[in-house]
C-alpha cells in the first residue's frame, strides 16, 4: 500500500473519531456532579460556600451544552479546533469552580485531569501539549490563587503547605503522565485498526481475483461446446458455399471469429481453471505460485524442497487466498532486500509443515528488530537501501499484512538474521540475510489421502447470466 492509500488512514486526523454528542453528553454528567457536590458540601458539611458564584460558573457549562444541543446537529463530527475549545473550556470551567472553593485544598482538583485525558485520546500532539499546558499553568495559578473553603463559624479549612505542594505536583505529574499514556495507547489502538483494515482489503482483494478466475474458467467450459458447434457447422457451410463467394466470406468470418473466442476464453480460463479444479495442490505448487511473480525480477530464487527425514509424501495443501498473498509479500520482500539470491526451502514431516525463506542481503536491522510485523514501522533508510528500493518509505505494513494473513491459516511466524549483528558486510551467495520461517501443523492446511482423491462430480451449468 502506497503513502497515498495511507494517508486517509493517518493517524493525526484523530479529532474526527470524536461525536459533538460524546462531549456533551460528558458535560452533562460533570455538570450533575458538580451540582451535587456543591449542595452536600453547603447541606450536608456546613461549608460557607460562595453559591452565587458557583452557580455562574455551572451555568456557563450548561448554556455551552444547550447551545451545542441546539446550533448542530448530534452526531457532529467535531474538527480539530473545536474539540480542542470544547477541553479548553472545560478546564477553564473547572479552574473556576475550584479557584471559589479552595483551589488545590478541595479535593475534586484531581478531576481537571479528566480534560486532558480526553485531549490526549482525541486530538493531535500539539493540540494535546496545548491543553496539557493550560491545565498545568491553571493549577499552579490555583496554588497561589483562590477563595479559602471555610466552615459556618469562619473557620478556614487548608491543608499545610507541604501536602499543598504534594497535591500539586502530583497533579502535573498526572497531567503528563496520563496525557502520553492515553496518547500512545489511543495512537496504537487506531493504528492497529487501520492496518487490520488494510488486511482485509487485501485478502478481499485477493479473494475476488480468486472467485473472478473460477467464473472465467466456469464461463469458458460452457461455452466450449456450443462455440465447438458454431465451428463445425461454419466450416460445413464454407463447403456447401464454394459457389456463393459471398456467402462464403460470411461462413469464414463466423469459423474465424468463433476460433478467436475460443483462444480468448483458453487465455482467460487458464489461471481461472486452476482455481476451479485445483482447489488443492501440492505444497511446492502453491509455493511456486505465491513466488512466480518475483521470479524475473532480476534475483535467483531456489525453492528447494528438502521433504522429510521420516519419508512422508509431499502433502496436499488448500489453495487458500491467505497463504498465496502472505507468502507472496514475504518473497517480494526477501526479493527487495537480497544482493543476489532468495532461498525457500520446504520441509514438512507427519506432524507440521515448515517454509523457511532466507536471503543473502543484509537481514533486518536492529534498530526495527523488535518490531518485526507491527504497521507502520517507520526507520530512517541508509542511502544504499534508499537506491535499492527508492519507492519504499519503509511502512511495515506489507510485513505486516503477510504475517496477520498467514498467522489466520495457523501459521508460526519467526524472524531472525542470518549473520551477527557486528556483521556490516553483505556476503553475496551466502544465507547471510534475514530469515523468515514458517510453521503449520499439518492438519490445519492439508488435506488427507482422502479428501485429494474425491471426484471433482459433475459441472453444473450456470443457472442465469453473469
């Protein structure tokens, strides 16, 4: 998948996951429990609170909410800048409450940690720092600034300076603490999605190319006989026509062009019938196939089928889209990376079958080592690989998609090198590249004796057009 297939995808376009509706629908419960907690602290503990206040400043949260409910509709996709004023303005709200109740010795301080939370899970970086930044000046501000909570009697309720100070920076360290830790986990979970779509896409892709070639091959067995026939009497026509040049001409157009369809449909059909009658194949078969198209680019591959220390036959596999595809993006990217050579080796025994695809280039590099497969690896390229492969920006989603499709079949994926990672020097011909290997248990791909030997039955005609 190219840059352009991917940036629809990009991650830094995260405001547009967020519903106007989700926010208010969060403002309406913090409106509720603040309404609640200013009652209990006036009610129920006797604290002098300054209620007119208060209720200005809930106030404004609701008339934001109404004004919201009413100028757009509910399932508003809000832009960058506007959720990022919607958080601003609900730390700024919350700021208030706090600096007519105490400031940093109320307790509910702690929920100003709750816009930059969700500022972090639903904007970009900059926007996220933005607001991390207010919410932290906001406090500090708070320490110094506030109305003190006090009881009926006037008895001023403060904690001592050192818990004050505690309070404090437990609350900045919360603000970056949680503001990277949403933004990473959100980032990883969104990124991941994306590239779970991309497999799909592939696979489907994959898929119908599958399906279109059985319809192709399915098309031209049917349509053989009756294209047989429009031949057969054509050229009894040529015959019988020998003194009507001009309605010879005609029966020669018609057995000419009725051989013409007949070499169409054998040029169509012919991937198409492999699908159709060969729903299984022998492993090196399907190997072969997932490797044919990197087989003329300019690099030896070997497939060498090493078979089983135990003498088992060769073993009947599925032709499955999944394994076709994901075998393909590991060939191509041996085929990429390789100096000269690309080695595939099969090996199967009673109880797994095992492909190994080695090259001689110089295997994967430690800084995306413990990566391996994740989308979206992204490396700085040395200049030697940048002109071996001046296309690729080094995505990772290719490795990736071949290792979610295959690990769909049951297959066991390792990577590893071929030579040490002091070694910086390529060994043309040598298996002193990456490794990729492949493991399956037997029974979750191949077919028994059985099942390879059931009649193909009857073709059925198509019961209506295409």
């Amino acid at each position: 998948m190219s840059n352009a297939d991917t940036q629809w995808m990009s991650s830094e376009r995260r405001s547009d996951w967020v519903r106007l509706q989700t926010l208010t629908n969060l403002r309406w419960i913090a409106i509720a429990g603040q309404i609640i907690a200013v009652m209990a602290a006036s009610f129920v503990f006797g604290l002098r609170l300054e209620i007119g206040g208060l209720a200005l400043v809930i106030g404004a949260s609701v008339t934001a909410n109404l004004l919201a409910y009413f100028l757009f509709p509910g399932n508003t996709r809000l832009s960058e800048r506007g959720a990022a004023l919607m958080q601003f303005f609900d730390i700024v709200q919350l700021s208030a409450l706090l600096y007519l109740s105490g400031g940093l010795n109320n307790p509910f301080a702690l929920l100003i940690l709750a816009p930059v939370t969700i500022s972090a899970s639903a904007l970009r970086p900059k926007s996220a720092i933005l607001i991390g930044a207010a919410a932290i000046f906001l406090v500090s501000l708070l320490v110094l600034y506030n109305v003190p909570l006090r009881t009926q009697g006037g008895a001023v309720l403060m904690v001592p300076d050192l818990f004050l100070f505690g309070t404090w920076v437990a609350i900045v360290i919360g603000v970056v603490f949680l503001g990277v830790f949403s933004w990473k986990v959100t980032s990883e979970t969104h990124i991941m999605g994306e590239a779970l779509l991309a497999t799909q896409m592939a696979l489907t892709r994959e898929q119908k190319l599958t399906d279109i070639g059985g319809v192709v091959a399915a098309a031209a067995h049917e349509l053989g006989t009756p294209l047989a026939t429009i031949k057969l009497t054509s050229s009894e026509l040529v015959d019988d026509l020998e003194d009507r040049p001009e309605l010879m001409a005609d029966a020669v157009l018609i057995r000419e062009q009725a051989d013409r369809c007949r070499d169409i449909l054998r040029s169509m059909g012919r991937a198409g019938k492999d699908d159709l009658h060969m729903r299984i194949a022998p492993l090196q078969a399907v190997v072969e196939e997932a490797a044919e198209p990197h087989l003329t680019r300019g690099k030896t591959v070997i497939i060498d089928v090493l078979g089983s220390e135990a003498g088992e036959d060769q073993p009947y596999v599925v032709r499955r889209p999944e394994i076709i595809h994901g075998l393909r993006n590991l060939v191509q990217n041996a085929v990429d990376f390789a100096e000269a050579t690309v080695w595939i080796d099969v090996m199967w025994d009673a109880e797994r079958i095992r492909l190994m695809i080695v090259d001689d280039g110089a295997g994967f590099p430690p800084s995306v080592f413990g990566r391996i497969g994740d989308p979206f690896v992204r490396r700085r390229r040395a200049d030697r690989e940048a002109a071996r492969r001046p296309g690729y920006e080094g995505m990772g989603l290719g490795l990736f998609i071949a290792k979610t499709l295959l690990e769909r079949t049951g297959a066991e994926i390792t990577f590893a090198n071929g030579s040490g990672k002091n070694d910086v020097h390529l060994h043309a011909g040598r298996r002193s590249g990456a490794i990729v290997e492949l493991s399956w248990p037997r029974a979750r791909i191949a077919v028994t004796d059985e099942e390879r030997k059931k009649a193909l039955g009857e073709n059925a005609p198509f019961a209506g057009g295409v």
